[in-house]
C-alpha cells in the first residue's frame, strides 16, 4: 500500500452501530515518538527526521510525516488487534468491548513506514509477518514467527527478492501437521531472454517447527520448501506467470479447501487458475528437490516432526541449500488449465459461495481492474460468465484494495482517498426488467412480484395469500412460478409478466 492509500482490513461491532476500521489510515499521534526529532524550515517543510537513531532527509509536510498508517486490524484473542506506523515508531492496541489497552511495541508486527509488500497472519495467539523489526535489518525479506513459539526467521538465501501476495494457515488431522502456506513472486534464477523475469510460487512451514539444533539455525524455519505455480492455457500455450492476488475457499476437509490464484502476463492479459491444497500438499510431499541427486534423509526436508522435537541438522542442511521442489503445482484436474483468462487487467480477487434454489451453491468471483471497475463473474457447469461491470469511483479511480463480508454479502473497496460498501447482489443494476434480471443468470437474484430481488433481500420478505415469496432457481435453469407470469423465454424457460 503506497503512502497514505487506504486498505481495508476488519470491522468491529458496538452498542452504537457498525464501526469500519480502515488499514492505511492516516492517524495523528498523541505525542512524537520517543528519539524522534523533528524541525520545520521556513517552507512548511520537515528538513530532517530521526526515526530512532536514522536520519534522513524528507520533504513532507507535519501533517502528513507525524501521522500514525493503520497497517493491520485483526481479531486476536477476545477483540481485535489494531497496528500502525505511529510515525516511524510502530505501535499495537489491544481493543476490547471498545476500551483501548495501553499501546505496545509493534515492531515487526507493523512496518516504520506504509509498505505494500507485507504480510501478516495472525493465527489465535501466532503472529507471522514478513516485517522487518528493525530498520537496520537490510533489504533481504524475511518471513517471521513474531509472536507464539519462538521467534523464526527464512534463511537469506532461499528467496530472491520476494514481492509477498497472501498468506494462510492450514489445521490438518494431527496438530504437529498444521501448515502455514504463503504466495509470493521472486526473480527468475533463470536469466535467459526467453525466460519470464519473475516465478511465481507457494512455500510451505510446519507451524510448529522449533528451529535448528545448531547455533547458526536455532533462529532459522527448518521446514521452509517452496514450490512454482503453473498457469498455463494449453490450448493457446499462453503463459500468465506474474501471480497479483489470491483468495481461499475453505472446505470442511482441508485437502478440498481452495485457492484461487489471480495471475497477469507480459501483455495486459489475465487469468484464474485454481488449486487445490491436497494438491498443494501432495507436491512438497511426494517430488525430488530440485538440483539435489544425494541420498533421501530419514526425515525428508519440509517434513512436519512430532511436537517438541528439531528438524534433524541434516535434512535442514538439505533443504537450505535446495529448498525448491521439482514438481510443479497445477490447477485443479481433470483439465488442468484456468479457470478463464481474457483481455483485461485484473488487481484483485474475492470469491463469494452463494446458494441457489434446490441447494446448488456457486461460486461468484469479484475482479477488480486497474481502470477502478469491478468484473462480477459466475462460475458455472458450463464455464464463467461476465455478468456485471461495475464502476466503483468516479475518475477511474485504482482500486487498492478489496475485502468480502461473506455474513451480510457486502464489498468493502478501497482507493487512495475513499472507501465504500457495495452490496454484492446489486440487483438493482437490471432495472426491474424481467429479462434482464434472469437472462443475466445473476445467482443473487430472482424476479417476482415485479421487481428483481436479492436472495438476502427475499429473506427479509414476508409471505401473503397475494404476494408468494420471490422464486429463484439454479443459473442455467431460472423457471420462476410467480403469480401474474405470462410471457415464456423457451432458452431459458423463463416466465415473465406483460409490461
């Protein structure tokens, strides 16, 4: 997230009605932050800034350089946990039935300044982070265990410059199994001309890895592996390496939960392919590391051990010289190719299941574009339909960031200066045209008593000896049986009433 750009992150409820907690937020202090010093020159201008003991020169002005950026608002423990740059000194607050506990080191947990490629996961009394603690630690990225546990870092060198996109943990049938997965691009070790200049990939962590035997790997993750991610139309042979987002879908069993990956190419174009996580899984499970040809430890790098005990020395030595798998991670069989691909250029993805009449539920994927519009696209048997464009802020403004409220079926979008909630029905965008509202095959909605009504809408809607509730049916069927309907659409068999 760039400098005062909002993202969207959680919400709170309260005995006064709903609170949106916006990430990137500009929040003033209530005092500097310990070692900071600040002169104005005669211009308005900072001149200089110590942010604990480093000095820089910057030109930004007092209101905009003493600000507190909203990076992370997440649940944890009994309320939430609200983090910012507190003007190069990150701070935490525990927040509770709205009181507000006393602010704490949040080093590592929130960046010194608003930076885009982070990631933080909080997992009940976890926190992971790609945050640096210190602004003395370099430019090498690091994926960390902050909090719960000990502290564990990525070794240096199995990453090459990583741009961090999103990260998830996955509770398996045994604890000691449990999975942290995150998805990132890095450069190409392959520096051909023919060769895409990023890769894009998922690792894998055993949550609870205890870190080397030795001094030099005590602090270090020792079951790091990471895998590519392929999306590629074979058909066309199109390749869309550059991974811009992710979204997951959970099942009841975690080798069913999903991933869709949202991807980007050289040329403008975009595509969706989706992964499995026993898929995910089965692949640091079952493939050769790549450039390694010594013989297999009894402990296979990136192998989960029982609780408390270490990663042997040697496997670790293994997988941290060799820390890529061979095989690579395909979309889901039988076709193994995207979801969909087309011509234009998507930032963001969320995915919301929705359920049809006769218990069907499909999935409903919100895309937004670098020109501030949002694509509602259905996932039917028979593909994806595009099925609305919606233009979210005047001016084409770009959408920074997108959050899905699942529980009230709403979209929170964000961009550089304004955040609003969209409904993600929005039936009324077919104007309370019968055709419309069924030929669009929106699984939101359904037509009936002369308007195009949401499923969440129609729930609220009570019977009447005149007025039955609003009939809505499967996409690819849509048969409505409302009262009044005459006029017959045989492509779809649909009845509508006389205008």
């Amino acid at each position: 997230m760039g400098k005062g750009g909002f993202g969207l992150k959680g919400e709170q409820r309260d005995g006064e009605g709903r609170k949106i907690w916006v990430e990137g937020a500009a929040c003033a202090p209530h005092d500097l932050p310990p070692g900071e010093e600040m002169r104005e020159n005669a211009g308005g201008l900072w001149e200089a800034v110590r942010c604990r003991g480093r000095h820089s020169r910057l030109l930004f002005p007092l209101q905009e350089d003493s600000r507190n950026y909203l990076t992370l608002v997440e649940r944890y423990g009994d309320g939430l946990l609200v983090c910012g740059t507190g003007a190069c000194a990150p701070t935490c607050w525990n927040v509770t039935q709205r009181k507000e506990s006393l602010p704490w080191d949040g080093r590592g947990i929130a960046p010194f300044t608003p930076d885009s490629n982070t990631l933080v996961v909080v997992d009940g009394q976890d926190i992971y982070s790609t945050i640096k603690k210190s602004q003395q630690n370099g430019k090498i990225p690091r994926f960390r265990r902050v909090r719960g546990g000990g502290e564990l870092y990525t070794s240096d060198t199995v990453m090459q410059n990583p741009q961090f996109v999103k990260a998830t943990t996955l509770r398996h049938e045994e604890p000691h199994q449990d999975k942290i997965y995150y998805f990132f691009r890095e450069d190409n070790p392959d520096k051909s001309p023919e060769a895409p200049r990023n890769i894009s990939r998922v690792a894998q962590l055993c949550k609870e890895d205890k870190g080397g035997t030795s001094s030099l790997s005590a602090s270090k993750w020792t079951t790091f592996l990471k895998a590519t991610l392929i999306c590629v139309d074979p058909v066309t042979k199109g390749n869309f390496n550059w991974l811009q987002d992710v979204f997951f879908v959970p099942a009841d069993d975690w080798r069913r939960s999903k991933v869709y990956g949202l991807f980007t190419n050289t040329w403008g174009s975009s595509a969706v392919c989706v992964y499995s996580f026993g898929d995910i899984d089965s692949v640091f499970r079952t493939s050769r590391l790549k450039g390694y040809g010594g013989p297999t430890p009894e402990v296979k790098p990136g192998q989960c051990v029982p609780s408390g005990q270490h990663t042997p020395s040697e496997t670790f030595k293994i997988a941290d010289s060799h820390p890529e798998v061979e095989e690579r991670v395909e979309p889901l069989s039988p076709s193994r190719s995207p979801l969909f691909h087309n011509k234009h250029r998507y930032q963001k993805i969320g995915v919301h299941e929705v359920a049809a009449a006769g218990g069907q539920r499909y999935n409903v994927l919100y895309l937004a574009t670098d020109k501030g519009t949002i694509h509602k696209v259905v996932e039917l048997p028979d593909g994806v339909q595009n099925i609305m464009e919606i233009q979210v802020f005047p001016n084409k403004d770009p959408i920074q960031s997108m959050i899905l409220d699942h529980t009230r079926a709403v979209l929170y979008v964000g961009s550089g200066s304004r955040v609003l909630e969209l409904p993600m029905a929005m039936c009324g965008a077919y104007r309370n045209n019968c055709h419309s509202c069924v030929l669009a095959r929106d699984p939101y909605c359904g037509w009936a008593n002369g308007s195009c009504l949401s499923l969440a809408l129609s729930r609220c809607v009570g019977p009447s000896p005149k007025h039955p509730h609003p009939q809505r049916s499967p996409p690819g069927a849509w048969a409505g049986v409302g009262l009044g309907w005459r006029r017959w659409s045989p492509k779809f068999g649909v009845l509508c009433a006389d205008p």
